[in-house]
C-alpha cells in the first residue's frame, strides 16, 4: 500500500433514503422523535458539529423529502448544502450523493440516518485515514458468534476473531467510490447493501482500512432499537 497524502475538503453524504417499514410510526424511521429530535437531525447533528466535515449533503425519502428540508433548516444546521431524493436502492441513494459532490476530488463520509449515535471521535478516526487511504470502514468486533445460514441450515462459522460488524460512515476519496461504482454498473449480479464492499470487490488492489467504531453506534432498524437510543442518550444527559 503506497500511502497517499494531501488535505481535502470533507463531505459528509447522510442517507436517509430507506422508508424503515420494520419500524412503524406512519412516517420514516429517519423522521422518528427521540429526545426532542428527530433521528436525521441527531445524525446530521454529529457532522455538522465536527470540524473536520465541511460540508453536509442529505439524501431523503423521496416522499419526505421536503419534510425532511423543513426540519433541517429549522434546526439551523450550518453545513447543509443539499437535501436530495433518495432512491429506490442504497446504491442508487449513494449514486445520487456522490453526483452533488461535483466531479473534484474530496473526502466523502457516507454514514446511515438510522445511526444517530455517531461520535466525533469515529468521524475524527475516519478523516484522519483518509490521508493515508483512499477507502475506510468502520467496524467493532463481533461480541458474539457470526455463523452463515442458508435455508435454515448451518453452513459455516467464520473464525470469531476475524469476525466483526461493519458499521457507518465509511469513508472514501471520492474518484474511488465513484470509480468502484462505475466498475460495478457493468456487473449485471451487482448488489450491494454498504459502499465499502463496492471497492472491495470491484478495486481489489485499494486497501480498506477499518476504524474502529463503537458499540453505541447503533443501527435503528426496530422498535426496540428505538428504546435503547433513548436510554444511551438519556445517560450520556443524566
């Protein structure tokens, strides 16, 4: 790996484009309260308070999209350049964040609305390897087995200390992502459900380093996740 170097702008890609039907409440999980906020604002909160971000995009629900708007130009968020429509896919959502980004190089921090306990020492941890690598996970070591199923039959047990859970933001220079992506489109079997796996499979040659995340920064997906966010935040004020 040939260590890369120079500052460049950083922008944060927020996105809430999935409708989270697995967690109710008659609107997206993204625009679900908790402690006197929405979970885009707390998300968005993270980076517009960091200094090493300077700019954030959204991108939204297409549906909600100038809900969403409205409730980030109340809360007075002062990087927020774009608030887009989402698409139909993650991929097509990061598609769409990665075309606002205009076609310079920059950082690009692309991190999941449905985590709003994001801290500064992750998104900190993620721009400061960005000046040696040109793609970065976030990722916490698996606390438990991880075992491979398929028609629910045991498969395989991937060794546990090579087993971790893979987390956001992930970061990229941003002529990496897109060139992965563009390497992707031509792969009729192309799915994907993260961006750092994008570069792993199309850009086998490009080191992706993992910064270690936290076990805080968890992923909203059920009611309960719900109950445990506010009980992390309510500790973090009490």
């Amino acid at each position: 790996m040939t260590p890369v170097g120079g500052h460049r702008r950083t922008v944060a890609a927020v996105l809430a484009g999935g409708s989270g039907s697995r967690l109710g409440g008659g609107r997206p999980k993204q625009l679900q309260q908790v402690a006197g906020r929405s979970l885009l604002e707390h998300a968005v909160a993270a980076f517009d308070n960091a200094n090493e971000v300077d700019e954030v995009v959204v991108v939204m629900v297409a549906d909600w999209l100038g809900v969403a708007a409205d409730v980030l130009s109340r809360a007075g968020f002062g990087k927020v350049s774009a608030v887009l429509p989402g698409a139909s896919t993650r991929s097509g959502s990061t598609a769409t964040a990665l075309a606002a980004l205009g076609e310079g190089e920059c950082n690009v921090l692309i991190h999941d609305a449905a985590r709003p306990l994001v801290d500064h020492r992750i998104i900190r941890d993620c721009v400061r390897a960005l000046d040696r690598y040109r793609a970065v996970l976030t990722a916490i070591p698996s606390p438990d087995t991880v075992v491979e199923v398929s028609d629910a039959t045991l498969t395989s047990v991937p060794v546990r200390a090579r087993s971790w859970l893979a987390q956001t933001p992930q970061g990229f220079h941003a002529s990496t992502i897109r060139r992965a992506y563009e390497l992707a489109r031509g792969d009729r079997d192309f799915e994907a459900t993260d961006d750092a796996s994008v570069v792993l499979r199309y850009l086998p040659d490009v080191t992706v380093h993992v910064v270690v995340g936290s076990p805080r920064n968890l992923k909203v997906t059920v009611p309960d996740d719900l109950l445990l966010v506010r009980a992390l935040l309510a500790s973090a004020t009490g």
